[in-house]
C-alpha cells in the first residue's frame, strides 16, 4: 500500500471516529483543516465550511469546484456495528460515514493534493462542507456565494459508482414513517 493510500485511509478512519451529525461538525472541521494546514495550504474556514484554491490559480481559467460533505445523519437503532469504530472487515472500512460522504471528502482531498500545483489550464476549489444531509443554511449556500466564478464542479456522493450530471430540485417532507430505518442510499 502507497503512503499516500495509508494516509488517506487513516485520515477517513479519523474522520469516523467523531461525531459529526448536522449541526455538529465542528470537531471533524477542526480536523480537516489541521490536515490541510500540516500540508502546507492555507484553508479557509466559514463556520464548519473549509475551502481552499489551488496555487497555480489565474483569472483567465475556468474553475473546477471539487466538494463533498463532512456531516452524517444520527445512526439508527437498527444500526449493527460500533457507528464510530472505524474497523476494516472484509476489506471494507465500515463506519458511520465511511460511504456517505466520509470516502468521498478523503478522495477529493487527495485528488487536490495531487493537482493544486500542477499547472492545470484550470482552477481548482477544494470545498469540504457542512449540513448537506439537511440542507442547512450554513452549509454550501453560506460559502458559495464567498467563491469565485465555478464553471463546472465534481460532487463526491455515493451513487452506486454511476455519474450523476445534476440534481432537478429537492423537496422535504416532514412526516412520521413506520417500518425499517433506512438512509437514501441504501440498497434495497
């Protein structure tokens, strides 16, 4: 295993280990943002948001928003391993937030640690943000408008390993369900 794959995978392993339901990101943020700072970038912080561009940034380019999420939803009580163990079975880290959206932010990480220097003919954002799971105000909304021009973005989300090109809308419901407990991306 490379160096940098054992690094990020005990950067995820991290990141499951504490609790970072909406709302209550704050100490997997403070975390992230150590990562980026002992590497060298300057991060840049907006309540739980951390943002960071490349250093081979130049107006002219188009920007390339890179952006996951750091918070879960409270694990239910059907739920069968430790939610904060961070144990590898099966040679899967199994963890909440491992799939939903903990690999996702670890890889984006690492993709911009590989690129932010590279000379790219374009820009990069590295956007690593709060309260997705409940469309929380102090989330993307709070930080975009904080960013420069994005001409196009990758969005870590677990999608069963399909490219998904956009999101038509969103619509909450607020209601009781009876049944089994489940999460979106569930297989059923």
């Amino acid at each position: 295993m490379s160096p940098m794959t054992t690094e990020a995978i005990e950067l995820l392993r991290s990141m499951i280990r504490i609790t970072s339901f909406s709302k209550e990101e704050d100490a997997v943020a403070d975390l992230i943002e150590s990562f980026l700072s002992k590497k060298g970038l300057k991060p840049q912080r907006v309540k739980n948001n951390i943002f960071v561009r490349s250093a081979s940034w130049d107006d002219n380019n188009p920007t390339c928003l890179l952006n996951s999420h750091i918070d879960t939803v409270k694990p239910s009580q059907s739920y069968t391993y430790d939610p904060f163990g961070a144990v590898v079975e099966e040679d899967k880290l199994v963890g909440l937030g491992s799939n939903d959206a903990g690999a996702s932010v670890v890889s984006l990480i690492t993709t911009f640690l590989q690129l932010h220097q590279a000379g790219l003919p374009f820009n990069l954002i590295l956007l690593i943000s709060a309260e997705e799971e409940i469309s929380g105000k102090n989330g993307v909304e709070l930080v975009l408008p904080m960013l420069d021009r994005l001409d196009f973005g990758i969005v870590g989300e677990p999608t069963n390993k399909q490219i998904c090109r956009a999101e038509k809308g969103l619509m909450v419901l607020d209601g009781k369900a009876l049944g089994e407990s489940g999460h979106a991306a569930r297989d059923v």
